[in-house]
C-alpha cells in the first residue's frame, strides 16, 4: 500500500443522517433520505394527488363515451339500415361507458378506503393464502403468546386483537399485493392502532409502545412469507449482488479504512467476533424487532472494541469504519432482504429515534459506501485498488505490534547477534567437561549376561511342588 502523508479516513457527517426534512429524526436512504413520517406523508399526498388525476381522467373519458353514443343514436333514427347498423355500435358503447362507470366507482372507493384500514374478513376463502405456508407452529405460539399479552386488558385486548386478526386475513387474501403497498398497507394500520391506542391509554406512552412492539410481532410472524423478500421486488437480486460485492473486498484491512481497533489483542479480536455473530444471526429472526436487535446488540460489541482499543471512549466517527470492516468479514446473508424487510415493517418510531434508529441508519450508510469503495476512499492508488479486485496481488498485512523480527538495516542488530552466538558456544563448552567427568566415573560392566537354564536336563528341580516339576513326555509326535 502506498505510504501517504496524510490518510483520509471514511467519515459521515452525523448531521447527515437526519432526515433531509429537518425534523430530527433518523432518515434513511429507502426513503430518499427522509424519515417514516415524512415519507409517508408525502407518500400518501402523491398517491391522493394520483386518484384525482385518474379520476378526472375516468369522468372525461365518460363524457366522450356519452356524447358519442349519443350521437350514434341520432344517426340510427334515419333508417333500417342505418338501425342494423347502430346496434353494434350501441353494445360497445354501452360497454364502454360501464367499463368507465366501473372504473370510476373504483377510484371512488380507492378514495374512501385508503390501504390499511380495510379489516374486514373475507367471506369465501381463497384457494391458496400465504398464511398456509406459515410454519404452523410458529404462527400459533404467536397467536397464543399475544392473546396471553392481552387477556389482562379485557376488552380493549379483546378490540385489539379482532383488529390484528381481521387485518392479517384482509391483506393474506389479497394475493396481487405488491411489496410496496403491502407495506404502506401495514405501516396506515401501525398508526391508526396507535392512535387510537394513545386514547385508550392515556399518559401511558410505554405501554402503548409495548403494545405496538406485540401487535408488530404478531403481524409479521403471520405474514412473513408473504413480505420477507416477496418475488414482486428485486430484494434476491441485490443480495447477490452486495454478496459479491463483498467477496470481491475481501483483502481490505483496517488500517486501509482507519478503523480504530487493534485485532492482536485478544479482547479486541473477541469482541470483534461477537459483533461478527450477531450480524449474521440477525437473518434467523423473523420479527423486524428481533433482526433490528441484533444491529444493535452488534454495535455495542463494536463500541467495546474500539473502547479497548483506544483505552478511552469511542466517538461517532470512529463507529462506521469499523462497521465496515465488520461487515466485510461477516458478509452476512440476505443482507438487502433484511434491510428491506425492517425498513417496510418495522414500527416506524424505532427506526426513527434511539439507539436501535441510529444503529440502523448507520448500517445503511455502510452498506452504501462497500457498494462505492475506491481506491481514493481506502487510501489507495488506482493501480493497487485493481490488482486487488482483480486478486492479481495482496496487500501486506502489518506484523502485530507485540512481535518483532531482527532487521538487516538496524545498526545494532549484528553485534547483538555475535554476542549471542558467542554466549551459546561458551554455554555448551561449560557444559560438556562435567559430564564427561561424570561419565568417566562411571564402571560400567560390559560382560554378556548369564544365560537361563531353564530348559536344560540337569535342572535342580528337587525343590518345586510336584505341580511345577518337569515331566518326561514318553509320546510321540505326530
């Protein structure tokens, strides 16, 4: 790696990971850098603004329908013929004009019925749900852990579970959901559920808050099939594509990202490890709760290492390196997928205040500076960034600090290793005398030993037990 004067390391400025809205909560790069409350207020001002325009279209494509039947019925007064010949022309324009009818009663419904507040249960089930292709035993201990969370509240818990369940069924049948609207569908019956939660428990925000967390839990255990990397996006795609990505980056080090962290020292390396677990365990949890949990819990390990690191208390700037560098080595699963997933179901107040926000937000900035690392960003020339990606080469990984090894170019180097060989020569002279003087003391007998005659004939025997006295065997071989 080329040696520079001065290195330039990744930084963010934290102002720019608030939304661009200047509200003060977390953005995120899914919503074009605003939080959840203001892209989904101008989410819904688009969509609102979109039914109206479809409207006016339907409307002025009736009157032209109207109008041209119309005349057509004026033109089939003037004879029989012309009476054959209107009657076509009077079936398609009646089609016409309830095709458009048709469609403008949709919009018209569209309008009164925003997504998300449509709870009611179908009354014919269709062939096949997502809900079938829930782990049956999962979805029940879910269904049986929030209907145990909410028997103590009696009849508000009675409200708010005929809620939840009617609201699963409504958006399980409605198979042609695609993965945007599925989420703008459950983000409206977030906050219509906590609105009216906030009238029921008045000066109670926490336990709002541990209502919404058991209503999120329950929601996406039963529709995780259906909204966890749903065929309509190209979720699969980008996995792919950050996973090779990230293979590709294999050979960067923490010293190319100036990430603050010392890999010898034990407590380090291990801290560094479990931050490495966490972020891979992260894609065996199924609520969006539980997956941003593990970013946290991740995190904080990587706070610990820098602190051990530094022997002082980590900064903000010295986070997002070594979050890198930790993405890099654990090169997690389904890393976009799961990005995707909490952005699109997770209760937006998490993601967009706390720890849990920040440490998300901050995750997502990673994610975009590993798909736009150059050379420049890791302190490289071009040439050495494209003989590593191409694996042409390999940087040299610096010796860790704790072992050193004699160099040909240290002054001192040379008489100390002439003392040392001198001490040894002299160490092993002063060794030897005395142990030829012991073993010259030695009297050693070198005589062949005596041989047993144990299987002679002239063996005294008369002493042994009859037992064990030798006997003549008279027989003969055969």
């Amino acid at each position: 790696m080329t040696s520079k004067t001065e290195r330039r390391g990744i930084y963010v400025d934290q102002a720019a990971l608030l939304c661009k809205k200047g509200c003060g909560f977390f953005g995120n790069s899914a919503w074009g850098g605003l939080c959840s409350q203001c892209h989904r207020e101008i989410n819904q001002k688009s969509r609102a603004k979109q039914i109206e325009e479809d409207y006016a279209l339907a409307e002025r494509l009736q009157r032209e329908e109207e109008a041209a039947y119309a005349g057509n019925n004026q033109g089939a007064q003037s004879g029989s013929s012309s009476t054959r010949v209107g009657k076509p022309e009077e079936k398609r324009s009646s089609q016409k004009s309830r095709t458009v009818s048709t469609g403008k009663k949709f919009f018209h419904t569209f309008a009164k019925t925003p997504l998300g507040r449509d709870v009611s249960v179908p009354s014919q089930p269709a062939p096949t749900t997502s809900i079938s292709k829930q782990p049956v035993v999962e979805s029940d201990q879910a269904s049986k852990q929030f209907i145990d969370f909410l028997k103590p509240m009696q009849k508000p818990g009675r409200e708010i579970f005929t809620q939840c369940h009617a609201f699963v069924h409504s958006v399980a049948y409605k198979k042609d959901l695609g993965a945007e609207d599925l989420s703008e569908s459950v983000q409206d019956f977030y906050q219509n559920l906590a609105d009216r939660l906030h009238s029921v428990f008045k000066g109670s925000p926490e336990r709002v808050e541990a209502v919404m967390d058991e209503v999120e839990k329950y929601i996406t255990l039963q529709l995780y099939e259906q909204s966890f990397c749903p065929e309509s996006t190209d979720d699969e795609v980008k996995d792919l594509a950050i996973q090779k990505r990230i293979r590709a980056l294999h050979w960067v080090t923490v010293e190319m990202l100036c990430a603050p962290v010392k890999e010898e020292n034990p407590a380090v390396s291990d801290s560094l490890d479990k931050a490495i677990t966490d972020i891979i365990e992260m894609d065996s949890r199924h609520v969006p709760r539980d997956k941003l949990g593990y970013v946290t819990r991740c995190s904080k390990h990587i706070f610990s290492a820098i602190k051990r690191s530094k022997r002082e208390a980590a900064s903000a700037d010295d986070f997002l390196p070594v979050l890198i560098y930790v993405v890099l080595r654990a090169n997690p699963p389904r890393l976009q997928s799961n990005i995707q997933y909490i952005t699109r179901f997770c209760n937006p107040r998490r993601l967009m205040s706390g720890e849990d926000g920040y440490y998300f937000t901050n995750l997502c900035c990673a994610i975009a500076f590993i798909e736009k690392l150059d050379a420049q960003s890791l302190n490289l020339t071009p040439e050495e960034f494209e003989l590593y990606m191409s694996d042409q080469a390999s940087p040299e990984r610096p010796q860790p600090s704790g072992i050193s090894f004699p160099s040909s170019s240290s002054s001192q180097s040379g008489p100390r290793m002439g003392r040392l060989e001198n001490d040894l020569i002299d160490w092993g002279d002063g060794v030897e005398a005395p142990v030829q003087d012991v073993l010259g003391g030695l009297q050693l007998d070198s005589s062949a030993p005596s041989t047993s005659a144990i299987d002679s004939d002239n063996v005294d025997s008369e002493g042994l037990p009859p037992p064990l006295q030798p006997q003549v065997f008279a027989g003969q071989l055969r």
